[in-house]
C-alpha cells in the first residue's frame, strides 16, 4: 500500500490519507501495518497509536489538537 498515506515528520504520531481509505483497509508504512476502524478521506489524518483524553496529536512536531474524548488508533478525524 506504499503510496497511500505521507508523515511529514518521523516524530508525528498521524499518517495522512493521500486518497480516500476505505475501513477494513490495511496500510503498511514504516513496518508497521494499520487496519483502519473507519473510513479516512482523503488529506485527512489518523493516529498511528491509542490517543487517551488530554493527549495531543502532532503533526510536523506542532500540536495540532488536543483530544477531548478518549479515540480508538485510526478513526480519522470525526466526530464522535
């Protein structure tokens, strides 16, 4: 699946979607493989890891958010 999702820094803890993700997909990326839980469109991002309330997700070692309720790894960026 090489070619589907970027990380723009190795200390990000996000993959971005280069193309629509479809759940149940399996992405390979830095010899780890991730089975999505849902659906990731494209130029969206999910966690590469379980992120708790009060952890933050980092892209290019900024924090870009914070994270209200407790996400299961890979659910992309939605609403709960």
């Amino acid at each position: 699946m090489q070619g589907k999702v970027l990380q723009l820094d190795a200390k990000d803890n996000v993959l971005i979607a280069l193309s629509d993700l479809r759940q149940g997909e399996r992405i390979s990326f830095g010899g780890d493989t991730y089975e999505l839980a849902g659906d990731v469109a494209a130029k969206h991002k999910f966690a590469m890891r379980d992120l708790s309330p009060g952890d933050a997700d980092s892209l290019v070692r900024l924090v870009r958010s914070q994270v209200d309720l407790s996400l299961e790894r890979l659910l992309g960026d939605r609403e709960p």
